[in-house]
C-alpha cells in the first residue's frame, strides 16, 4: 500500500462554492459569522468569494465587502490564507483590489463548460489565463492555476487526459504557485484519479498540488483515497457537503468538510480540525435554509445519544 500523507490540509470552499448555487441570498454578516467559526474550528485555508458577474452569481455580490471585512475580524489570524476564485483579468484586479493575497485562476478542460461558464471557448481560456497570471504575478499575489472538469464533462463526456495534463504544463509555465485539478462533475473514479494525480505531482514537482472534488456520484471519498496514494496532501471540501456549479447540468456539493476530516482522523491523518465545530456551522446552515444539507456527520455529531 502507498505511504498516505501524516497531516492532510483542507481547504474550507463552502463561502464560495457552498453558497454560489443557494437561491437564498446570505446576507454578509451571517457569512462572517460563518467564516468566523469556521476559523475557530482549525481550518487554515478559506476561499471567502468568487469575483464574478454579480449578476450570474448573486449570491458573490458582496465579495469586496466581505473582503474588507477580513482585517477587522481576523487582525492576529496571519496564520489563515482567505483566498477567492476568479475566472477573468477583471477578477484578478477586483481580488487585489480587495486586499487578497492569494487567488485562484481557473479555467475548464471541457471546451463547453468553458463557453457556458465564461463565455469563451477553451483556447481564448488559455491566453487570457497567462494574462491573469501575469497581472497576479505583478501584484505580488500568490496563484493556485486550476483546471475545471478535469475528469468528464456532462455536456462532452470523457476529458481526455492529455488534454489535461497539457493544461497542467500550461499552467506551471504560466508561472502558478500551485496546481489545483477540479473534478466538477463527479464523473472521477478512484483508478483514473490515482493515475492522473500521480502524474501531476510528478509534472509539479515539488509545487502542491490540490484536489478539488464534487460528490455527484458518490465517489468522493474513495477519490479522496485514491489522490492520498498519488500524493496529494491538500484538498478542497465545503461545510455540510454544499456546492455545485450554476453552468454545469446536475452539479451537485462537494465532499463536506466534516466528513472528510473524520475519515482522515479515523485514519490516522491529522487535519487539525474540530470536526464538532464545523458540524455546528453545517447545522445552523441547514436551519436557516429550512432544509438538510448532503453531508453526513454533522447531523451525526450534534447528537449526544450516539458515540462517533
């Protein structure tokens, strides 16, 4: 068996990708209460918004005012990288703008979901993503380089892999920080992750490498599984399992955060998360929508009648 990572990192998405598809605007103080005991809670790594088109995603109108908020509410949290999502140049300038100092740049494998996602076919999505780089770079922001749909597309089908591994190379000589793969729609499965990410962290070398994965199919643990034995050691999750993208047919959450820190701690694998603090974020969430979220354990651990 492949030697799995000690400690695992995970990066709380539940702010940006959790709520992007929720029909119920938040209002911002809730998200900072939110993102407050979420930081309580252990996690280091917080996407806070997305810097898109309000009117495509309502629900991210208010990314620069919850970013200024952040050195108010965290001022001796230097510890905590809040980082943001952005698709194009104007993106990038609204994040830096905002006081952020690491993004994400992100475009899709899938030349389909690139045009109903941004607009521009998968080509105009490469060159414009140097110029985002180039203008991150400038800034003096740390970027994550990620590639969406990375393993299927509900529109194309199977992504071929060397398209893939092409983008990663892009990436890297872009000049990215990191590589972050996204399994948007959930079509990954364990064999085919395993392969490619063992790939990737080669092609990285030594750069981290981030798994991001939507739980459609039901495959997102044995995936997560599966990318620990390629190596990788930092993975995207949101509270209560929230997610999906609004340009993607039958986009569901991602693995929730709390049932992914449980399985690692149950493995052995420190994550540094109180599992009981996130299930209560997940909890009031859930309340407050008026209806379950698709995670599992935090309805599990709120309950004092049942050992986990």
């Amino acid at each position: 068996m492949a030697q799995l990572p000690k400690h695992v990192i995970i990066e709380e998405q539940g702010l940006r990708d959790g709520l992007q598809t929720e029909t119920t605007i938040v209002p911002t103080e809730m998200k900072l209460q939110m993102l407050k005991s979420l930081v309580e809670s252990g996690l280091r790594r917080i996407q806070v918004c997305s810097f898109v088109n309000p009117k495509l995603v309502p629900q991210m109108a208010d990314a620069e005012e919850l970013c200024k908020q952040l050195p108010s509410l965290f001022p001796e949290q230097h510890d905590v990288l809040f980082s943001a999502l952005t698709l194009n140049t104007k993106g990038v300038e609204r994040a830096y703008k905002a006081g952020l100092k690491h993004i994400s740049v992100s475009l899709s494998a899938s030349d389909t979901h690139s045009r109903k996602n941004t607009g521009k076919s998968l080509a105009e999505a490469r060159a414009e993503f140097k110029e985002m780089v180039n203008i991150a770079l400038d800034a003096g922001l740390q970027v994550r380089g990620g590639i969406q749909s990375a393993f299927g597309c509900r529109y194309e089908g199977h992504i071929s892999e060397d398209i893939v591994l092409d983008l990663v190379k892009h990436h890297l000589a872009a000049g990215v920080h990191e590589i972050g793969l996204a399994d948007s729609t959930g079509m990954g499965n364990p064999v085919a992750v395993r392969r490619v990410m063992t790939e990737i962290v080669q092609l990285a070398n030594g750069k981290p490498v981030i798994l991001h994965q939507h739980d459609t199919e039901n495959k997102g643990l044995a995936n997560l599984y599966a990318a620990l034995e390629a190596g990788v050691s930092i993975f995207d999750t949101a509270f209560g399992g929230l997610g999906g993208c609004p340009f993607i047919k039958g986009a569901t959450g991602n693995i929730a955060t709390e049932d992914t820190a449980h399985l690692l701690h149950q493995m052995g694998i420190a994550t540094g998360i109180d599992v009981k603090r996130v299930a209560a974020v997940s909890s009031e969430f859930a309340q407050f929508l008026k209806k379950p979220l698709p995670g599992k354990m935090y309805s599990i651990v709120q309950r004092d009648d049942i050992r986990w």
